[in-house]
C-alpha cells in the first residue's frame, strides 16, 4: 500500500494560487481504483503556505490496508516563488493504529529535528539522520521551476527515501521522451522521469513517468511494470 499512497502524493503537488483544491485517482492493473487524494494549497498574504493532502485507499485496498488514511502537511514560507517548508508533518491511521511524525527544520543549522507519536505514547524529538532542505510535498511543488531550461536535478526532501531523501528529477530527451509521451498516452505538456532511488515492488530505483502541464500541475504519472498487473496509473479527476 506504501506505493499508492506515494504516489498519490506525487500526484498531488498543485499550482500557486491563493486557495487551490484538487482530486486524484489511483488505478493498478485489473483493480481498478485504489486509492483517492484530496490535496488543498494555500497562500497569505504574509508569503506563508499551507499544504494539506489526504490520501486514502478504496476497494479492495481499502480492505488489505485495514483501511489505511494518511495526511501529509508543510508548512512554511514563499521566498522569491520557492516554497521553503519549516514544519512537516505525516499521519498515518488504520482501523486499529494511529501513527503521526512531526519535522521540524532549522535551516540555519542545516537540521532537522524529529518526533513521533504512537496512539497516546508521545516520543522524545531527536535529530533526523540527515537534513535536507524541502520535504516531499515543498519539493514536487517547486519542480515547476526548472520545467523552463528542462535542467535535470538531483534533490533531497525529507519524506522520500529513508536512507538520504533523495530524488532525482530527469527531463528525458530524443527517443526516451517519445517513449514516455507514448506510456503516458499524452501529447502536450512537460514530461519528467522522477527517480525515487527506494525500492518499490519490482522496480529497484521506483522510477515514476510524469505529466505535467505548463503551470506545473500534474496531470498524469505511471509506475511501470509492477509485479503481474502491468502499471501503476495515477491521473487527475478535479
């Protein structure tokens, strides 16, 4: 289930706007739907941010996952258009189990400190293993910036990979962008290969194709090729 509702976070990475609202859809192979995120952006006039993406499974899904919610939260400021988060928080809940962990970043100090709650039982904060400068949801965001040169990036966000947070981003060329364009059954827009260097069911770098318009809003991603049911497709409903 961690694969759907990442991806439903990928997805979920939305244009700057006062307050923008979207819905997107998870479909794997023969399954069908499995999973829907409600993603809400805001910007004050005080050039803080808020987002806040509700992911949740359906379905079948639902059923193995014991119904499995997750809400993903940044806070922060708006310098020069790049979003630079100082808290980010990730809820996880079932029907039997509730699991919220809190970042909270010094970019100073180039830090991160940590703090995890399970049910009642409140952690001590402590320092996260690595700093990195975005989290997940600040980072898909500020990918629109480099949609115009098509510069490839390698960035760090925490919320990906456990082991650094590392994502690479690739604006694939010549043939390769035929080829994704061709997967993704899309003509316009920008296409991006978003590397996520974690291993995700059979694909051992977990390599998402993505769509995006030219405001940067997603429109469309693919995992390829999971176990026996072809492709992971995440589109965009509202």
């Amino acid at each position: 289930m961690k694969t759907i509702i990442f991806l439903l976070i990928v997805l979920s990475q939305i244009v700057s706007a006062k307050v923008t609202t979207a819905k997107y859809e998870v479909s794997y192979g023969i399954f069908q739907t499995l999973g829907i995120a409600d993603a809400r952006f805001e910007t004050r006039d005080d050039d803080t941010y808020s987002i806040r993406i509700e992911a949740r499974t359906t379905g079948i899904a639902k059923l193995l996952s014991n119904n499995r919610v997750e809400v993903y939260e940044s806070h922060g400021t708006i310098v020069n258009g790049k979003l630079i988060p100082e808290k980010y928080n990730k809820t996880r809940r079932t029907n039997s189990k509730k699991t919220t962990k809190f970042y909270t970043f010094d970019h100073r100090k180039k830090t991160v400190l940590k703090e995890v709650i399970e049910g009642k039982d409140r952690g001590d904060k402590e320092t996260n293993d690595f700093y990195a400068p975005e989290d997940i949801l600040s980072l898909f965001f500020n990918v629109k910036q480099y949609m115009k040169l098509r510069q490839n990036q390698v960035l760090y966000a925490i919320g990906a990979n456990k082991n650094n947070g590392r994502i690479d981003v690739v604006f694939p060329k010549g043939k390769e962008l035929e080829r994704v364009a061709k997967e993704l059954e899309i003509e316009d827009g920008v296409f991006v290969k978003v590397i996520l260097n974690d291993r995700i069911f059979s694909s051992s770098n977990g390599e998402l194709l993505i769509n995006l318009d030219e405001d940067g809003l997603c429109e469309k991603a693919i995992l390829e090729d999971v176990l026996l049911f072809g492709d992971i497709v995440g589109k965009r409903i509202e």
